[in-house]
C-alpha cells in the first residue's frame, strides 16, 4: 500500500552557506495494506519529517514515495493525517469540525452532515456533535480531529504523537479505540509515537529510528494475539519486546543527549 524508496531530507539553514541539517537519510520501507506501523526513536530525530514527507506537507526530498503502486508528489486524497496538537476549530461544533473536510470537497450539505455524525457515533461521540471544542476534553477532541480524518475515508491514516498531549489513562483509551477503528474500517496506520508500550501494544510492526539523521536502525514484527486486551499486556513477550525496542533505542537516545550537551557547551 505504502512504499518509501530511499528518502533523505536535508534542511538548508537560511543565511548560511554550510550544507544544512540532515533529517532523514535514505529510509526504505513498505507498509502492507491494513497494516499498523509505528515508528519510534529520539525526539528531534525525523520522524515527524518523514512523516511529513508522506502526507505531503514536506516537499524538496530524494527518493520516492508510492501508493497502492502509483509515484505519488505533494498532498494525496488516499492519504489522512491527524497531529499532535488539538487541531479542532473552537468556533466550530464537534460535528462542524468534522465535516469540514467534506465541505472543502463540495459535498452537499445534507450527506456530509449525515457522514459527520455517522463517524462522530463510530468514535463514541454520537451525542456531542452539537458541542464546541471547549465543551469537551482533550481526548474527546482529539476522536473529534480523528473522526475528522476518518470521514473522508483515506486509505492511509498518518498520526504523529496523537495521544501525546492527554494523560495516560486516556491514551490507553484512545488507542483502545483506535484499533477497534482499524479493525472495523481496514485502514493502513502509521503511527509515530515515544511511548515503547503504546508502540508494541497497538502496532504490527514497530520501525525503531536512529539519532538524526533518521535511519532505520531495525523493524521488530509484534506477534502478540488480538485483540491486545490486559492479558496480552501482561504476558512475558510483550515485556520482552518493549525490552528489545528499548535496548535498540538507548544507544541512540544517548546519542541524541550527548550531542545536545555538546552543542550547548560549545555555546
């Protein structure tokens, strides 16, 4: 569904004639349909570059990106994406927000009214459509801008660090939900997150990033049953994946703080 034929992605530093900042260099990877891929690694290394690059929000890079088999450039109708910050419009309702899309396509007013609350009832938001963002709490708005996404029925769902900014109950919540979606609506995931345990809980593959640039560094396949409920959670294999994920990233996170600190006593 996804291919990704040696990315890199350099950014150039204004006023300076040095060769830039390297975010991503040379990443490959394919993503079966119906596939949940996470992509972890240190902050600040390119994941949320590559990310980027994919959804079409990043462009001047090397390399290839295709969907479905089809060279793809710049903004995709196959392809949604959901961010980590609250992205709902305040002054619209939950239902409003949710349709906005649609309305950019010019659907009339009546279907799309229809579909908004059709995915507001798929992501246990049914009776908050006439709510205002500020009405609601943070996870609830964020299922709001994922039903935003999901509405248009993309064939691939990018989330960068979507549950990054609710407390950890929710989050467990969220991804709950998030994988009863996937099952239901067959969508192929990418998911950038921090979090070792949410990675190996919700992810068919976890794609583990060096230090920038990003680099992939190893793929770990999660053989754990579905659906991921506590007793999955509890087993020793998904202690020792995480474990894994972990001992694959330290190194690198090192990496990342030690160049950091370096940076900083040069200054």
């Amino acid at each position: 569904m996804l291919v990704l034929d040696s990315i890199s992605k350099t950014f150039s530093q204004p006023g300076e004639g040095g060769p830039g900042v390297a975010a991503v260099s040379a990443v490959s990877l394919d993503v079966r349909k119906g596939e949940f891929v996470s992509l972890v690694g240190p902050s600040g290394c390119g994941k949320s570059t590559l990310i980027n690059i994919v959804a079409g929000l990043t462009d001047d890079y090397e390399g290839r990106v295709l969907i479905d088999g089809r060279l793809v450039r710049g903004r995709h109708p196959e392809v949604g994406m959901v961010f980590q910050e609250d992205s709902t419009f305040p002054w619209l309702t939950a239902c409003e927000n949710v349709e906005f899309g649609l309305r950019m396509r010019g659907e009339p007013a009546r279907s799309r009214r229809e579909s908004s609350r059709e995915m507001l009832a798929l992501v246990g938001l049914g009776s908050f459509a006439d709510r205002y963002p500020a009405e609601l709490s943070g996870g609830m708005r964020q299922r709001v801008a994922i039903a935003r996404a999901l509405v248009l029925q993309p064939q691939i769902l990018l989330m960068d660090e979507p549950f990054g900014a609710v407390d950890e109950q929710t989050r467990i919540v969220l991804g709950e939900e998030l994988l009863r979606l996937q099952e239901q609506l067959q969508q192929t995931l990418v998911f950038v997150t921090h979090n070792l345990g949410e990675a190996v809980t919700l992810s068919d593959r976890v794609v583990a990033m060096t230090a920038r640039p990003a680099r992939i560094k190893d793929v770990l396949t999660v053989d754990l049953p579905r659906p991921r409920d506590s007793s999955v959670m509890e087993s020793p294999q998904y202690s020792l994946l995480v474990a894994r994920l972990w001992q694959l990233l330290r190194e690198e996170a090192l990496h990342t703080f030690r160049a950091a600190e370096s940076t900083v006593s040069g200054a």
